[in-house]
C-alpha cells in the first residue's frame, strides 16, 4: 500500500510538471504521459510512461499477484510407517497410524487424518522501473525492454487448511508425550511433573509401557532425505546426511512452508504494440514478453528446513512442487498492456 501511494504521488508531481512545461517543452522530457493497466504472469497492475527521446521511453508502476489458492497433500507417517499399510495381497491391515489414532481419540477426543492439506497460494507484489527501447526508425510497433522489478524476497507460501488443524493438534500432542516419555527413559525423571490444586502430579510408567510407546516412533510428514549433514545452532549434529525429513507441526501447532527470491530483479523482454481503436493514437494495446532474473527460489518450512536446496527425492506432489519451483531460475513475463495517453 505504501509503494502504491509513493507512484500515485509520482503521477501526480509527474502530470503536474508536465502540464507546467507542456507550452515551452513540446519536444522534450514529459512531453506526454500514458497510464496503462496490465495483466499476466506478474500479476495484475499499472504503470506511468513518458518518452526521453525519439527512441527511448521510461515506465514506472507496481503489480501485484491476485489471491488464488492450491491445494496440496501431505501424508502422515509414524516411525518411518506410512499411515496406509497393505500386505503381499494388496490388502489394507493396521498399521501404527491406525492404533495411535485410536489411542488420540480416546484420550483427548480429537480425531487424526491419515493426511493434512495445505493451502498455496502467491504473495508476489513489486515496484518496477523499466526502459523501453524502440531501435527501428519507421517502425514503433516493436520495443526492447530492460529495468527492473523490486518487492518483497517473499513471493508464495503454504499454510495447512482450517480442517487440518484438528489432525495438527493431535499430532502435536502425541509428539509432545512420545518426548516426555522419551527423556522419562533416558534420564528417570517423572513423564509429568505438574501440581492440580496444590497436590503434585507425577504418573509413572512402567518400563514395558515406555518401550511400547517408544517402539511406535514420532508423528510426521516425510518429504524426503537430508542432502548434508545437519547441524544446531550450537554446531551439534542432529541427522546424518541420508536421514529422512521429517516435518512435524511447530509451536503453534501449524505447518507453513515460504517461497523466497531475490527481492530485486533484473528484467530484460520485448514487446509489440499498436493501436487499440481504429484510428485513435491516445489508445493502444501492448503484448510484452521476458524474464525476471530472480535467483534460485527456497522453499523454507516453519523449522527452517530450506525444501530446495536441504532435502531430495520428495514424492508425490509435494515433490512434483519442489521440483517446479526449484526449475524456476528465472521468472517468465507474459502480459497484455493497454493503455491511455492521457496528454
């Protein structure tokens, strides 16, 4: 919104000098102005031009994405298990998701998908400062364009659905007492330690209860295998390069993944433009072609896991939009420009 405002000032102060020097300035900068409005794979936007010379013409404008979502799949493994298991015959049979899910449902009364979906959808918005060139004499019609877009390093994330929030809650809280019971084994401290009304509360479990619910493993979303070793932020190694992935849901009980590039982007294209209406110059159509030089996106999830370049051989669409994304070393421009001389 702020940019949006700083380029409807420009405008103003651009339209206003230009209606001052317009008497004495006929041939020189700001001679006229075109507003155009445009569509295509940069989204949806506007922007200010005015010639610099016979040859040369500068544009100035914003564009944003319009909201729109995609839905994404993500299935729920416990300890290296998928949720769906089948025996040699194809058919269906228990699996640990399927104890574990009863075993929530009884104890905190809420019921675990065997998957969650997320929600995808781009936030891509930019200023852009582009300079047309028009190298043929005796014909207008055709211009190159170099400049560039600046914007937010944001342009896409991914957030679980509203019906996934349920399923999230589950296996938060089952990750949460598979870590108590975890450090319970490891050091012999009480699984709870917490007071009820002034009277302490520490159940215990015996050993085979520990093993049995240590033996099920954590809850999670595996998107494949580290590509190097990981380390804390206090340099200790936490998995082997080859270990798998797997994401689980953060402190707020929610999954979110973002989509980052370069927040400024070189851009260079062409175009081709004429007239809109049949014998008017004040109105013309524009369709320009190029690429944003954006830099290899990353793909970060809520832990910090960069999809693009820490983990390999995602499946299934997740990894199908890893891939796509990961392929995108530069940003395709297509649009469709229309625009009205104003003076």
């Amino acid at each position: 919104m702020k940019k949006f405002l700083v380029i409807t000032l420009m405008a103003g102060a651009l339209t206003a000098q230009a209606q001052n020097t317009e008497s004495t300035n006929k041939k020189g900068f700001l001679k006229t102005l075109d507003l155009s409005v445009n569509l295509g794979t940069t989204g949806i936007g506007f922007d200010l031009a005015t010639p610099i010379s016979d040859m040369f013409q500068v544009r100035v404008g914003y564009e944003f994405m319009p909201p729109f979502h995609v839905g994404i799949d993500f299935p729920i493994e416990v300890g290296g298990e998928p949720a769906e298991k089948y025996d040699a015959n194809g058919n269906r049979v228990e699996s640990r998701f399927d104890r574990l899910a009863k075993n929530l449902k009884e104890v905190t009364g809420y019921e675990v998908d065997n998957h969650i979906e997320m929600i995808a959808k781009p936030t891509m918005n930019n200023f852009k400062l582009l300079f047309d060139v028009f190298p043929f004499k005796n014909n207008k019609h055709w211009h190159f364009t170099a400049g560039f877009y600046l914007g937010p390093s944001q342009v896409a994330r991914a957030d679980n659905s509203i019906d996934a929030m349920t399923s999230l809650l589950a296996v938060g809280m089952y990750n949460h007492i598979y870590g108590r019971v975890e450090n319970s084994w490891m050091t012999g401290d009480p699984v709870l330690d917490i007071t009820i009304g002034g009277t302490p509360f520490r159940p215990e479990l015996n050993p085979k209860q520990i093993q049995s619910i240590l033996s099920n493993g954590r809850m999670g979303f595996p998107l494949g295998q580290y590509t190097e070793d990981q380390y804390s932020e206090d340099g200790l190694l936490t998995h082997y390069k080859g270990d798998s992935y797997i994401m689980e849901p953060g402190e707020d009980n929610q999954v979110h993944v973002y989509a980052k590039s370069n927040s400024f982007k070189p851009y260079l294209g062409f175009g081709y433009g004429g007239r809109l209406v049949k014998g008017r110059d004040d109105w013309k159509v524009s369709f320009d072609a190029g690429v944003l030089f954006w830099g290899a996106p990353d793909l970060y999830t809520h832990d910090g896991t960069n999809l693009a370049k820490d983990v390999e051989n995602i499946k299934g669409k997740p990894g199908d939009c890893v891939d796509f994304v990961k392929g995108l070393k530069v940003y395709p421009s297509i649009s469709v420009r229309f625009t009205k001389t104003l003076f």
